[in-house]
C-alpha cells in the first residue's frame, strides 16, 4: 500500500522533519513517539504503514536538504544520531523535490503543478497521493466573485492575474490531479465553495486546518476542564515567542491575524463565549523553533471567588507537527482508500480551525478520531 | 424532597463555606458558579435541588459559625456581600451542630453520633440524610484484624480501645443509621472490609475519596492530552503550598503522606506508567486558603525531542470544595433513592483517589457521570 | 513645614489611592509599607513627614471621591478598613478639587490653573506646594517650533490653538505659579527647551518620568545580575496585561508606544546592549488595577550554554504607585526648600525614563537617593 | 604568573566542565561568558590570567576525562563543539590526576594528599596552588572536641579514627602544603577554629562557601529590591528540582539539609527578618544538570495590600559554577600572592553562604568585589 506524499514546502521546517523522521522510524533509529496512529487504540489494518509512506514535493526555496538538516540539527530540532544515519538517504529525498512551475495564467501553472505530481505517482507507481501543505502561512485571502462556482474559477483562472492564494491553487492542481489534499496551514487552501464543489464531484477527500501543535492543543483540554466544573473563565489571554521560517513569516501582521483567529476559537466553542483577553504572537529571531507560549487563565467560582492559572508551553513546533503531519497523510490516504470525499470533519483532533461542525473539546475529538478508523476497519 | 446533609467537621472552612454558600444560592444573591450538578447536561428530576439540602453536623471544635465566617470573610473565601446577607439564618444553622459524643467503647460512641443524625432527621422531617466527612485529615489507618469482617468489627468495638479511625467509626454509624456515606477526604472512611459489608447488607450506596479541587484536577487532563498525543512524559514534578487548617494538619508527614499519594495515582492510571518526579506539599500559615500549586513537565517528542510544561494555579481550595459537597451530596442522596447500593464509581469525576477499576481522565469521569444521571431519570 | 501636593488627574486611581492613604497613615491606621521615604537609611529632618501633606488637585472627570473610593475598595486596590476609617475626611478633600479651566488661549488657560493652585496655597498657608502629574497617559507630542525658546512659546501660547499638549502646559502652570513639578506619568511634561529654561530661570527643580512600579523595577536589578556576572541575555521579552483607566487608555496605540518604550530602555542602559523581544502591552478590562506581567529571559553563559529564566509579577498597580508620589512629593518638596534648580537626577530611583546620564539599575539609583538625601541634611 | 588549580573531586561535573572551559577559552573556541573576572570593572595585572591555569586534582572515582566529557555533551552541558575541539589535550589532563590516598591515620592521609600537590608544583614549575574543593556535598559535621585547638586536632589526627569531614582533611591538607584553599561546596571544609588557627599562623587565605549559581543568586538581588521599596515579603518559597551527580547526593536528607539552609540566609540577611516559607530540593535523575528552580515570592505594599510574584529558573549548573570556580582560582591565587591571609570576605559575591559580616545583597558584594581587586594592583 506504498503512499505517495506530496508536500507543498517541502524544504520547510516542518517538511524537512517529517521526511527525515520517518526515514528514521522506518530504519528503526528511533520510537514513533508524537505519532497518534502508532498508539493501539489506533492500529488499523486500512491505515498504510509509517513504512509505506513515499515523498515528493514542492518549493520556491532552493536550499538543500543536507543544508537545511543542518540547520535543523543545530536548532535542536532534529537530534543529530537520526539525522546522521540518514544523511546517505537524502540524495534520493532531494530528486524528488520540484521547483514551483510558473505560467502566464493560474489554469497553466496549476496544470504544470498536477503534471510534476502526476509524474511523482507514475515514476514512484503510487496508487495514490496526499498532497500536504506545509508552506508559509498566507494572508486572508482576497475575495473574487470568481471563488464561488467551479465553472467561473476556471474561466477566471484561463485569463492571467492571481484569481487564487498559492494554497488554493495548490488545493485546485491536487484536486485536479486526483489526489486527496491536507491543509496543515491557516491558509486559504480549499476554504473556496468552487473548490469544494470540485472536490465532491470528483469524489476526493480533504482535511484542515491549522495543524494543532501547542498553545491551542493545551486550551484544547484545559477550557472544557472549566466548562465540565461549572467554573467562569472570565480572561484568557496568551503571548506566543516564536522565530524559524514561520516566526518571521507571521511577523506580518496580516499572516499574524489569521493565526491568531485559529487560536481563540476553541475558547468559545468549548465554554460558549468568548472570555476576554486575545492571543498574541511576537516573532523573536533567537528563539527559533523552540517557542514558549504563556497563558493567563481568570476565572470565578463558588459566590464569584476569583482564582487563576497560568502556564508556559516549551515546545520545539515542528518536532510537533511533523509526525501529525505523517498521520494525516496516511489517515487521509486510507479515507480516500475507503472511498470518503468532502471534508474529513473526523480529523478535527490535528487542527486548530477544525472544518464543519464538530467538537473543539480535545477527547471529544479523540473519540471522533477513533470511530473514524473503526469505520475504515468496516469499510476495508 | 427535602435531604438532609450532616456534615462531619462541620466547623471546618469547607463544611462552613458549603453552608453558608447554599444559604445564599437559595436565596438567589449568586450564580451556581462551581456546582456541576447545576450544569444543563446533569438537569435531573431526579436529584434534589440547591434549595431541597437542609444542614446539620459535627465537630471537635467550638468555634461559633459566626466567628468562622468572619474569619472566612476576612481570608477572601467568602464573598463579603452574601456572608452579610446570610447572618441572621447563622443562628438556626447553628442550633444542628453537635458536639462529637464520647462514651467508654467505639461502640457506644457510634451509637451516639447515630442518634446525633437519627434526632436531625426526625426533627426536620426527612426522608433522606447523607452523611459527608469534611473533617481533618487522619495519618493512615493501623491495621486491626476485626477490619475484616462486620461482626468481629461489631465484637471488637464493643471492648474499650480504639479499633476505628473517626472516619470509619463515623461511616459504621452513618450506616447504622441508615444513611448513605460520602468521604470528601483522603481518610480511611469506608475502605475496610468489614464497612464495606455493612453497606452491602444494609442496601446503602457510598462514595469518595478525597475532593479533586486544584492540581489533580487540571493533571486529569493533561496527562491524557500528552497520552492522547504520544508524547512521553519523563518528569512530573508539583509543590503545593497552602496554608488553613488543612494545611496546618498535612504538614504533620503521615496526614501528608496520605494525600500526596492521592496525588500522584492519576499519572500512572492516565498515562500508562509512572513519570519521575513526587507531589510536595508543604505549610506556608501566609498563604491561607488560597493554595498556589507549581508543576513542571518534561516530555519527549518526535524523535526524541525534549520538551517542557510548566503551570501554576492559584485556587481558593473551600471555594472549590464547597460546591462539590454540594453536588455529592445531592446526587449520593438520588442514588440512595433510586435503590443503589454499595460504591458509587461513577462519582470518580469528583475525587482524586476514586473508589473502583474507573476513569481516571476528567472526560471519561464525565461520561460516566453524565450516563448515571440519566440512568437515575430512567429509574425515576 | 505644611507642604501642599497639588495632584493632575486627582480623581484618579494613583491619585486617590495617595490621598487616601496619607489620610489613613496620618492616623496611624496601617504601617508606612511602600513609601520608600520611610526607611531609616532616608530619615531626613530636610523632608516633611507624611502628616505634613496637605492635597489639592485638577481633573476632567467629575467622579466624586466617595464613589472613587468605593470602586477602588470593591477592585480590592484600598482595604475596606482604611478606606471606611476615612470617610469623614473626604468632603474636606473634595473641597480642594477643581476642574480643569479652560479659555480662549493656552496662556489663559495656564493663567487659570495657576491661580487654582495659588488660591491653594494661599487658602491653606502653604510656604510650598509640588504640582505632581498623575494624569492619563498623553500620545507622542507633536513638535512645534515654539517649543525650543521661553519667549516664541510664551507668545505662542498667547494665540489661539493647542501648542503644548496637557501635562506640558501644566508643568508651564506650575512653574509660573512657583512651583515644582513632578511628572509621574511617560508624559511630555517638562520635556521641552522653552520648559527647561523656564525652571532654571525661575530657579524651581523638577523630576520624572513616569513611575517605575512594576515590570521596570523588576529589570532594573535582574538586568544588572546578568551584567555582573557576565551572562549574555539574548532574548527579553514581555507582556503586560493590565486595565483600569490608565489599562483602557494605554490601549490607543499612540500612548502605548511611548509606555514601552520606557520599558524597555532599562535594558540597554544596564546591559550595554539591546536584547531581542519588546515589551507588550494588552488592555483587559477584567485585569483591572491588578496588572499581570510575564517576562522570559533566554541567556548564554559558560561556552555558550543556553539558559532561560521566566518571571510573572501580580501587582497592583496603584498601591504601587501612590506612596512612591507620596515620596516625590516629600523629596521634591525638600529640595526646593533647600535651593535646588533643575533636573533631580537623583531621584531616577522613581522612574522608569529617569532624565539625564544617571545610572539605570536599581541599587546604583538607591545610593544616589540616599546620597542626596544626606546632601539635603548637610544644606539645612 | 602560572598558577596551579587543585581540584577536589576532579573527575566531577563541575571540575570538568572547569577544565574543558579553560582549555577552550586559551585556545579562542568560545567567548569569555559566564567568567566574572573577564569583565572590564575587575580587569588587573596583578590576577593570571584564565591562559595562566594549570590543572591537577583528586577524585575518588575512576571515570576517565574522555568518558565524563561524553557524559556531559550528551547532557547539553558541554557544547560538542568545544569540547570536541581539545579532545586531544585530555590525556595530559588525565595525567595530573590523583586517586585519593588512604593511610591508618587522618594525619598520614593529609601527609600523602599534601605530597599529590606539592608533587603537581614542582612538576609543572609554579609558584602557587589554589586548592579548590567542588566534591560531592557532604552531611553536616559532627563535632568533636578536637576540632578547637591546632595542637589538638593533629594530636587526635594521629590515631586511627575519622576526626575531620574529608572537605576539612583537605582543607588541612591543602594549608599544609602552603596552599590557599577555596570551598565552592556546603561542606564544612576550613570553618573549624583549628583550621583557622593554622591559615593565620601560616599567612595562607582561604575562601567559601557554597557557589552562588542559580536561585540564591536571583534572591540576592530581588531580596534587596523588596526592602529598598520598603515592601514586606511575608512568603518566600522555592522548589528546586535537580539530577546529576549532585542531585543525587543532595537526595540525602542529610546533606540537603545543609543546602537548604545555605540557601534562605539571603533573605534573613537582606530583608532583616525571615519570611515564611522554605527552600525544598527534590532529586529528579531526568533534569540532569538543567536545573529548574521555581519560587513563590508573596508581599505586602501599600496599607497592606497583597501582591505576589513568582519566577522559575532554567539553568545549567554546572555551566554555571565553572567560570566561577575560574574565577576563584584566580583570585585567591591573587590574593595568595599579595600577601593576605585569613578569609577572603570579599569574595561573597561568589558564595551562597559567605564567611564573616558581609554584605548578602550581590550589588553590595560587588562593590566589596571591585574594591578588593583595585586594591590587589595596589599592593602589586
Ligand atoms: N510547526 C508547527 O507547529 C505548525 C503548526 C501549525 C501550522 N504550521 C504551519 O506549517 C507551515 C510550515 O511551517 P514551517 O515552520 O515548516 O515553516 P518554514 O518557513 O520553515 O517552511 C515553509 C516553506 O514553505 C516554502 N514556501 C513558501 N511559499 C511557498 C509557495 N508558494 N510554494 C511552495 N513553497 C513555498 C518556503 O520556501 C519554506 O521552505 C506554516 O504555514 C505554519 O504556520 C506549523
Ligand atoms: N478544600 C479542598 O480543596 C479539599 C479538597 C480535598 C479534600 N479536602 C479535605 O476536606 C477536609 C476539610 O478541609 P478544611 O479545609 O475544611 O479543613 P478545616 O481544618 O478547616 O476543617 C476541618 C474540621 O474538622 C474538624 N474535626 C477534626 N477532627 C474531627 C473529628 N474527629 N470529628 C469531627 N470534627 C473533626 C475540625 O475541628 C475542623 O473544624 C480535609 O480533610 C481536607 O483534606 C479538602
Ligand atoms: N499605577 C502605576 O503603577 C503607574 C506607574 C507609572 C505611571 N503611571 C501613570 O500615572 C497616571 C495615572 O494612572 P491611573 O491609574 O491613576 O489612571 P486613571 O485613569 O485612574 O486616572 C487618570 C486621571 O487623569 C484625569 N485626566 C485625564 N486627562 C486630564 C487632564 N487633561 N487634566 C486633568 N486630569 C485629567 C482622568 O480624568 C483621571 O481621573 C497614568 O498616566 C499612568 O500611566 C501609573
Ligand atoms: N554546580 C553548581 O551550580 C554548584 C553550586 C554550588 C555548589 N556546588 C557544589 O559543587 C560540588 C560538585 O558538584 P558537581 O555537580 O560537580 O558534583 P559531581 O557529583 O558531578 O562531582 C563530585 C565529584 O566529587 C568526587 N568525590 C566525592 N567524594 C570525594 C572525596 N572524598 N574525595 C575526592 N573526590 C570526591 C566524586 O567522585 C565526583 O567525581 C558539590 O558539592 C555541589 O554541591 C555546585
Ligand atoms: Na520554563
Ligand atoms: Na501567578
């Protein structure tokens, strides 16, 4: 069942720790821990193995994966005996790894796109592909008339102009090529109606977004802890120190804004307002991958006593994300496998800004997650 | 549905905070903030309401429940506006206490206490009285032979000499007199063999142990997101430092030893395995009611990884504790009318150290307690 | 040695909360904690006592003082006990309250304020009064070209239009009434040429800016730690999460710049050079007068090894900041007695933006203090 | 000026992070970080330099160097860097270590230790040796009557039996060879009269005690903020959670009780009374040298009112106490040369319990610092 994952930034932090990781999992230098599929209440015959996992990819950035290891092993990111062991294996990484084509219009360099994927799935003889998007993080996206029906898009998209954000198009050539896509992203990607109505005609599946790494997946079991015991957070308000690629990209207040949307949801879905405070993200260069998030928690309890909380998460995001990353694309694969298409609302446990109405509370996810591969068990 | 509620330590902050707080939730001078029995998903015919508890109790101490409150108001547990505005129902709260019987054999003296409970329910016309220890904390039991079996017990006790801690002593004549049983405190209560017995034969449901108000609490959440995440956790390392009365009486090392056991149960039933680290609790007179509790985690991740955690919460503990007195009290009292008998494990969500092979993640408490009020509404 | 505190801005926290509390120590209601003039190494003969302070005071907002003060009880910022002991003093206080005159021309209107507050002294047979601004925090002023020289602003000033913002024309009032001038607040204030040359001409001495209360003070003797022991701090940075009136107004992003600036200034000033990070400021209105401040340090020590420190101050703000303006009061006072003109760099103790080339860790500014209070008892 | 530094327990964590530092340092791997004695304030002629030092040493393990230096760059305490870089320099480290020599008597002991060094002297051609102890923390001494008199002690020394802690027999030792002797541990070492007596009889200087690296050295600037702001702290309480070599020993209650107390004098000493609340050291083997310390800092300001701070420290100790210990070295050698005898009181900067009436605030052991070394260059 060898799967195809293609990854839109694949020269990335994150990209570059989920290949290399998984190279190691699979040589046995290390134990698959952050891997959520790995756990046995998981384990599924319908799930494609760590193993069977195959990557390609796209980027506009030309650094080397032997560089970019590098970097990473020096930020602590990577440690360095896997990183080592796997150095004789990144020659054959890199020949996979496109440079993004460029066309006079989107309907061009989209097809150009699925054309480099579709090639990765002939050479590699894949069955299928998860197209992942693990890039940087865009702007809100800027509405056109053209978004909202397929048939209008891709006339828009046949004259030149930028009609969609990149992880949109990306989203479209994916679509287009056949292959189920995941946004790990706050991006735009397939958050289109034309996009969905493509992806339901052609019977494909899709997941995000916003993978969730840290702040919000403490938030995510710590706000209904309040709801459960009928206490009133009244401020929850958090400050996020971060630097890497994705720091100094979110340093753009407009990146920063969608960011920091996906980050406050989870309160008022969980408790049922919106308690005060906001969510604040400072790019600090020296900190690099390891951010610290602070979080200061007010609340009220019996006859209004006031009591508080806080907390600090050190976490290093794309030791975090990157195995989420390896269990969407295998999750997705085997939805796709299964024959789903249309939002994957099950995968709600790895996002941030889940899609469609589901619980944001994290065991409520969990048990979303679970039935979800019993039901690829059913179907297999 | 009037119910009874006799508390054992009824001078103590929480039994007065609960008290005092049920006067003035009656009286609508406050939100049911910390009462979860409140929450929509456990509305229940079935479970006598806020206004239906009636109070009485014992105590060692002579302190009058106006000094107590007083002191309360002075320490910021109570809110001073509905303190004042409950006074003049003090006296008549007053009028229910008890001084602790003594007599020649344990026997005798549960006979007394029994009586003590008997002549409240008589004298206020009650179908039901849940008997509820919030008294201080004893070191641990010392194993006697009689604990086995009720009637060597029953012979044992009839002899002059100690065989009972309180805690059981006061569960063997809460039984007696037919009551059900909840023991809000890590003390031995009814975890011996031959009390067990009495409850089953005397068809009367009990619960406990030790209230879940502050760091368990929020350990009973984040251990599961860090196992739901197949992260590792390699140190959890907590202080405590709280002053009061309960504070005064855990600094003695066996009361001590006791509760930080309690403590720690909730990481190895979560998690899977046991991570470095104890729970320190120490006295700080300065600090009062207002606990604050620091823990620091450190986990692996992908690869290895290392990662840390860190929170503090600063939590006025009898303003936590006190509505859930409440709440056990109101849903002990619906199982006993509902026919239930023996250990009530799907109270665990209120207790750090719960009774029977039960959930020890706060969500799968939920779920069991949510499932037993509606199994009381169908036996309704 | 009556001395009058003519207080901008004294229906405000700072403001009353000083006034109340010199009434409530005069009476001997609570120990002298905070007023840093208090300690025995800073006994003076040269400085009035705290009972030789007599208030008055401008403000825009018409909120009386016993509304003030019961809003400042119930935040928790005066004790219930102080505050009611004081009740019957505050009509008095009240009576030497104005409201902020207002005319046709700045000069006007600086003729007006000064007669206010020589009224006050007149009325109360004051030989001294010290004007102290504890106003809300202005924007950035707008440079004009009458600000450099005393005569083109006088002249300015006599047409129509805002040539000097508030706390500057203010500090024109008080020196032209002759008076000293305190600014408590990151404020113009004193700031300009023309304003300078006017206190020197007039031989009247002057302090600021802006109170050092919290996360500042904090800084100024961990900075020094890491300089001393040669520790390189890479990363500083900081959140503040405050309300209350001054909290809302900082909240206008003109005004918070000039708050963080302050802040951080301390920094470079004691390490010698800038760390990464900046200091942010969030309005939350629950916070209130309790300001929650966290701070991570990241530094290099021996070899380069990496190493971080995290702190969080829960202060309240005004109870900070009142007996620090009941010691600049008392010290700028006893200055002036003594014939000093100018600049007090020696009170840079006091402020987050000290004036001049003084030192910025705190206990170099303490010997400074200390040095210039036995200066004061060598003039007498 | 080459100077012989003795280490006892030379094989330890902090020895060889010592020595691997300083042979980084000469050979311009890394930046003087972390070494006090490098800041301009405290440059002097009449102090070697950090290329001056040669090393030699006593261990009672039998780790080798290249061993210990694998341990401590898996460990993150010695960059791999640096360390890799004089990987060839550890031979002739290994070769001017000792193991401990052992005798029928204490006083033949002494007579063979004395021996190791003045063999290390003459070997290597110096002028000076600086004993410095940075063994495993021992229990408190037992005293014995000996221990008043020289005469005595060396009469007692004579027969079988253990009269002095090993940290004293060193000491002993050490002044013996005409060595200066400093103690960077809690262990009794030279604070017995005996010992005394024989420094000033043999114009030797001697220094201690205890390190000052990580949450006393914090105290010993925020302590003193509290009292020039004239704020009374009423709870200082602080958690520290350690492995490594030390943590381990610091396990036994025995010595942890002798740390713990080094560790609150601070606040005795810079506030003027003692606030409630202890010091706590749990051995957590995982942290390893990353030390995390976390204190809880509870004040009292303004007619009363109750504010709070709190801070955890992330630091390596070992990383930490090295360049002090360099440091030490250096300037004991220093002082050796310029002819003072007895204590070195004004080396508190370094120690967390310092000999003699001294300052305990770090600003005022810093002046004590700076003036001591202008007065070395005086004496030169
Ligand atoms: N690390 C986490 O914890 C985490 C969590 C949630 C979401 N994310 C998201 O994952 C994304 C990647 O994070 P990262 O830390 O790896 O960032 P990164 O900056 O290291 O990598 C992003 C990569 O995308 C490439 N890229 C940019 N624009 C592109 C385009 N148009 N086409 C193709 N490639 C393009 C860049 O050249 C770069 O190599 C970000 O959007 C981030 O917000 C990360
Ligand atoms: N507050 C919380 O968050 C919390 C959480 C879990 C458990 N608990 C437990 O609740 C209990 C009460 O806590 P508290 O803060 O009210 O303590 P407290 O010290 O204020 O009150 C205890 C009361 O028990 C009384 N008492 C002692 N021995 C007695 C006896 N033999 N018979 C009758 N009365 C006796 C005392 O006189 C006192 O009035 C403690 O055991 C505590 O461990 C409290
Ligand atoms: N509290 C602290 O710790 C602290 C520290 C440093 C500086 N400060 C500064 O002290 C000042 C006062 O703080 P606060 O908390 O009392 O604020 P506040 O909002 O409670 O009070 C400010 C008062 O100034 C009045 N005011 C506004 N404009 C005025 C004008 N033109 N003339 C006369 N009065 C005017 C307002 O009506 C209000 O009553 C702020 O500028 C603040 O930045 C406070
Ligand atoms: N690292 C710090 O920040 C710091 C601060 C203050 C004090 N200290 C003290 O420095 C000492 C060393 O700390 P470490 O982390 O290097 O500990 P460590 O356990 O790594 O090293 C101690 C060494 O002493 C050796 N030793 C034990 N007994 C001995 C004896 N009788 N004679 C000779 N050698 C002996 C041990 O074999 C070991 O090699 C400890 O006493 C510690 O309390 C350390
Ligand atoms: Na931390
Ligand atoms: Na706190």
């Amino acid at each position: 069942m060898t799967t195809g994952v293609w990854l839109i930034g694949a020269r990335g932090s994150v990209a570059v720790t989920s290949m290399v990781g998984a190279t190691a999992l699979r040589a046995g230098l290390a134990e698959p821990l952050g891997c959520v599929t790995e756990l046995p209440e998981l384990a599924s015959e319908a799930v494609p193995g760590l193993g069977d996992l195959v990557f390609g990819g796209h980027d506009i950035s030309d650094i080397t994966l032997e560089k970019k290891v590098e970097d990473l092993v020096a930020a602590g990111v990577l440690p360095a005996r896997p990183a080592a062991a796997v150095a004789d294996k990144l020659a054959a990484l890199e020949r996979e790894l496109r440079p993004v084509p460029s066309a006079a219009t989107q309907l061009e360099t989209a097809r150009l796109i699925a054309e480099d994927i579709d090639d990765f799935r002939r050479r590699r003889g894949l069955v299928r592909v998860v197209v992942v998007n693990v890039s940087s993080t865009e702007p809100a996206v800027v509405p056109h008339p053209a978004h909202g029906v397929l048939a209008d898009l891709e006339d828009a998209l046949s004259s030149p102009g930028a009609i969609l954000p990149p992880s949109s198009l990306y989203a479209y050539a994916a679509l287009v090529a056949g292959c189920s896509y995941v946004d790990f992203t706050p991006s735009t990607g397939t958050r289109l109606p034309a996009l969905r109505e493509l992806a339901s005609s052609a019977g494909l599946p899709y997941a995000g977004h916003d993978g969730k790494t840290g702040e919000t997946l403490v938030k995510s079991v710590l706000a209904p802890m309040f709801a459960m015991r009928n206490l009133r957070v009244r401020t929850w308000a958090g400050t996020n120190l971060l630097g890497g690629g994705d720091g100094a990209n979110l340093a753009d207040p407009a990146a920063n804004a969608a960011k920091a949307g996906s980050k406050q949801r989870v309160l008022a879905e969980t408790l049922g307002y919106q308690p005060q405070g906001s969510s604040h993200i400072e790019y600090v260069d020296d900190i690099g991958d390891f951010k610290t998030a602070w979080d200061l928690i007010t609340f009220s309890g019996f006859l209004g006593t006031r009591m508080r909380m806080e907390f600090s998460w050190h976490g290093c995001d794309s030791a975090l994300a990157a195995p989420l990353v390896l269990d969407l694309a295998r999750l997705t694969a085997a939805a796709h496998a299964a024959g789903r298409s249309g939002p994957l609302t099950e995968l709600a446990f790895f996002f941030k800004d889940p899609i469609g109405e589901v619980p944001h509370d994290l065991p409520g996810q969990w048990a979303a997650l679970v039935a979800f591969v019993r039901g690829l068990d059913g179907a297999a």
